[in-house]
C-alpha cells in the first residue's frame, strides 16, 4: 500500500531537482566569477581609488584609478598634454601635491624599507609603478597590477596617516638607481583619495 505512494514522492522529488538544475549550474558559475566581479546587491563593493593629476601649473594632466582586486591594486593611469617619451611612475608617501616642484609628495612610498627599482637587487620600492609612454600628441596610458601596495588597511596601506600620491617625472626611469631611478623632477603630481 505505502510503495505507490513512495515512488510517487521519489518521482516528483526527481521533477523538481530537474527544475532546479539549470539555477544550481547558474548559481556555481556565478560564485566561480565572483572572484573578481562586483554584484552590487551581493557583495560589499571592493575598495577603490582615484587621482586626478596636475601639472606644474596646476593644469589638469591627467588620471588614475585604483581598484583592489583581492591581494593586489590594478593601477590604470591616463595623461594628457605631456611631453612625449618614457616617464618614471611612482606613489610618493605623502598625499600632497603643490606645484610647481611637487616636492610635498615626498620620498616614493616605501613601507618596506628596500631600494629603488625592480632590476635593483634590494628593491624595489612598493611605489615603483615602472614607466609610462607619452606619444607624441602628449597622451600615454599605463597599466598593470601590484601587490606591493593595498587599498585596505595594513603596512603596505597607500591611506596610511598622511595619504599618497602618484607622480610621473620628466625622464624614464632606470629602475635600478637609488632612490629615484634617475627620472627627474616631477612633470604632474595627483593625490590618491578613496572613490567606494
Ligand atoms: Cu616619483
Ligand atoms: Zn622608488
């Protein structure tokens, strides 16, 4: 008597796991995603940055966005209105930028203690960003990722007490000499605020 009844049960139980199926491949394909996605109803938005750069007569120069992508920040600069050629890219330690000589950035932010430059055996400085190239209409875009740095609390934080900035400089930089990579003073300067 009770067996009809349980294959009954078994039956529409198998219905609904068939139902179901496609939302349960959709559900572990969006957590596989997730890793570096943003679901605003989902999840809390990773930490961001923003610089709006100026040149030495405080002119708008150009931008850049930090995005925390777990352990490391993708680091996306644009410059406008720049001399043409190779220019060294650093996070300066302090969050301040006064034209012209923009010396009130700082050293390059270095919460390590190393040396500068990557091709430097005790480098290189966490604020080492490598070079970008301004092409001849003065324009040039840079980007790559670090983990050398953080958005978030902790050593490494660019928002430690007071700030950061980054700063393209007249010349490229050789990534090796101590402390600045011989890449000259500074062609714009802006300093990094939390933007999320
Ligand atoms: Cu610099
Ligand atoms: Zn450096």
């Amino acid at each position: 008597m009770s067996a009809p009844a349980r294959e009954v049960s078994v039956a529409s139980g198998s219905r609904i796991a068939a139902r179901l199926a496609p939302w349960i491949v959709a559900l572990a394909l969006t957590t596989a995603a997730c890793r570096f996605l943003y679901f605003p109803p989902l999840t809390p938005a990773p930490p961001a940055a923003v610089a709006r750069l100026v040149d030495s007569s405080g002119r708008p120069a150009g931008t850049a966005v930090f995005l925390q992508q777990g352990s490391e920040v993708r680091v996306l600069l644009d410059v406008t209105g720049l001399p043409a050629g190779s220019k060294g890219v650093h996070i300066h330690e302090v969050g301040k930028c006064d034209p012209p000589s923009f010396e009130s950035a700082g050293a390059h932010f270095n919460p390590t203690k190393a040396a500068h430059g990557a091709a430097n055996p005790r480098g290189p400085h966490a604020g080492d960003l490598g070079n970008i190239y301004v092409d001849p209409t003065g324009k040039g875009h840079l980007e790559l990722s670090t983990s050398r740095i953080t958005l978030k609390k902790g050593s490494t934080s660019i928002f430690d007490a007071d700030g950061s900035s980054i700063v393209v400089h007249q010349s490229g930089d050789d990534q090796r000499t101590d402390p600045t990579g011989n890449s000259g003073p500074p062609l714009a300067c802006g300093v990094i605020i939390r933007a999320g």
